[in-house]
C-alpha cells in the first residue's frame, strides 16, 4: 500500500516528517514490527517502548500531537513521522483501510474443496455437513465434526478434533492434538470501539488466533482475534466451557481456566497459573507465573508470580479470608 493514499484519507493526520519510502506493508504494534510496517505511537508510554528498542526495523510511525516534539528525536529510525490529532479515531479509520486490504481476497461463499483451495491430508475425517473455506489446510488424523465451519486461510494441526458446530475464522492457525467442543468459536472480532461525536467507530480486527499444541478448549467457549497481531493460547493451556478470552490475550503453556472466566483485552497469563470459576482480569493486566486465582476474583491490577488471590478486587488471599471473617463478625455483633 501507498502512505499517501493512506494518510490522504484521514483528515486529522498531518505529515511531520515526509517519508523517505512510501511502501507500507501492513498496520501493526510494537511487539510485531518489521520493515515498511505502521505503527500508532497514542501516548509517552508507547514512545518510551519504541525509544528502548534496541533494535528498530525501519517503520512508518503515527503519533499524537502531544508527544508530536519529543518524536522528532527518532528522525533517523523511522521512515516517516505523522501526527494525528485523534488518535483513537485515526486507529479506527486505519484499521478499516487494513481490514479490506488483507480480507479482499477471502472467498466465505463457496467450499474451497470446489477449485482445490483446500489441503487435505487424506487421513483426516471430514463428516459431513462441514464447510472448510478456501486455503484451509488439514494435517494429519484431523478429525472435524459435522456443523463446522472453517475459514480461511487457516491451519489445522496434527491429530486435532474439532466437535460439531465449531466455528473458526480467517488468521486461524491451531497446532497439533487440540480439543475443540460444541459451539466454540474462534477468531471472532474483538470488542473494540472508540467514541467520537456521538458515534462508535469500529476498531477493525484481523491479527487471528494462535492455538499452540495439546490445547483443550470447553463447549460455547469464545477467542476473539486479535487487532493487528495474533491472541495467542500457548501449548497444554485448557480451558473450560463459557469462557471469554478477549483480543490479543496471550495465555501461556498449561494454564487451567475455569468455566466463565472472562479475560479483557491484551490480558496476560503466565504459564501453568490456574483460574476459578467466573474470575476475571482486566484489560492489560499481566498474570505471573503459577499463579492461584479464586473462583469470583477481579484480578484488576498485575500480580507476581506465585501469588495467590481472592476477592474483588483481587489480593492476597489471606488478607481477604481476614477481611471477610471481620465483617462477618461485625455483622453478628448484636446492637445492644
């Protein structure tokens, strides 16, 4: 894509330091940079980050006007500075203008079995009534019930199953011996939006899902892709039915998740950390390591690794069993 045909299309972008090359591959974030690429710099958080690289791939970069002098300073290892004077609104603007350039050539009307868009190895089970959509490929010993449907592109590994009536989206890549059950639905939209003048303009998503190996994931069970990188569940993760895991989480190796937990957006889990019933964490927050979280906690701020937490909001699960005992005793206190 062309930078100035991109930029000419946001009235609220103006060029600060003109581009020493107009190629822009595809709009993303500071944790999936490569050459060529955009990238919205909102906030000095975002600009520290990309500061401290140490080592900066050659991008396009978009900033707010408030931090619009202190970018300057990155001249040299940027391609392009641009300041927006409404950051949120400029994403989503963006964001639509990427979405149809990546998802022009998706065809979710006809089975790619029909031209040969499909790959697939002949010791899967396919049952009947399953739609695989074009550059679908099916590894070995997949088994897929009947109702599903897969869209492509999208990669099914190894030995995996998926039972009747699932539904997975473009960008979808599962690994080998995954378990997926009835009504789950993987790489749907994230809930993004950014309000302006009256309206909810729609964050466009279409970073895909990532499922490692050996996953288990429950019946009626949502993972919604990423904005413009991947929401990722790492190898032996299992999660129970009626769980939400929100756009670009990434849930590490052998986490154990409860039925209706709910994660928000760009949530972290650290690996083999396990979550009760109808816990929640907020959005951003980062979960250590081998972490407990209680049935019912509200996990709204980072924990460290080992901790172990109750409650809402979420602490330390000895201070809220103390907590709880004191109130229930000034309950009882008769009044006299």
């Amino acid at each position: 894509m062309n930078l100035d045909e991109i930029l000419k299309s946001e009235k609220n972008i103006e060029v600060l330091i003109p581009a020493k090359s107009k190629e822009v591959t595809f709009l993303t974030d500071l944790d999936h940079l490569t050459d060529n690429a955009l990238v919205i710099l909102g906030d000095k958080k975002f600009l520290s980050k990309f500061s401290s690289l140490k080592s900066k791939p050659k991008v396009h970069v978009i900033v707010n006007e408030k931090i619009a002098t202190e970018a300057k300073s990155l001249e040299n290892d940027i391609l392009s500075l641009s300041v927006s004077k409404n950051v949120p609104l400029t994403i989503s603007l963006l964001s639509k203008i990427f979405f149809d350039q990546k998802t022009k050539s998706l065809n979710h009307w006809h089975d790619g079995r029909q031209n040969g868009s499909v790959s697939l190895d002949p010791s899967s089970f396919i049952a009947q009534g399953v739609h695989l959509g074009h550059d679908v490929v099916i590894e070995a010993n997949v088994k897929i019930h009947s109702g599903c449907v897969i869209e492509g592109p999208c990669t099914i590994g190894e030995g995996s199953e998926l039972f009747a009536n699932v539904t997975v989206y473009p960008f979808t890549s599962i690994g080998k011996n995954v378990r997926i059950h009835s009504g789950t639905v993987i790489g749907a939209d994230g809930f993004g939006y950014n309000f302006d003048s009256g309206i909810h303009h729609k964050i466009w998503h279409f970073g895909g899902v990532t499922i490692g190996h050996n996953v288990e994931i429950g019946a009626n069970s949502c993972v919604d892709q990423g904005t413009f990188s991947p929401t990722t569940i790492g190898d032996g993760t299992k999660v129970d039915n009626h769980v939400q895991i929100a756009h670009n989480c990434k849930i590490g190796r052998g986490v154990i998740i409860c039925g209706h937990v709910a994660f928000g957006g760009s949530a972290v889990i650290g690996d083999f950390t396990v979550l009760g019933g109808k816990a929640a964490v907020g959005n951003g927050v980062i979960v250590g390591k081998a972490c407990q979280v209680a049935g019912n906690a509200m996990v709204n701020s980072d924990i460290e690794d080992s901790s172990v937490v109750a409650g809402h909001p979420a602490r330390p699960l000895k201070e809220w069993l103390r907590g709880v005992a004191w109130l229930r005793q000034q309950s009882l206190k008769s009044k006299g």
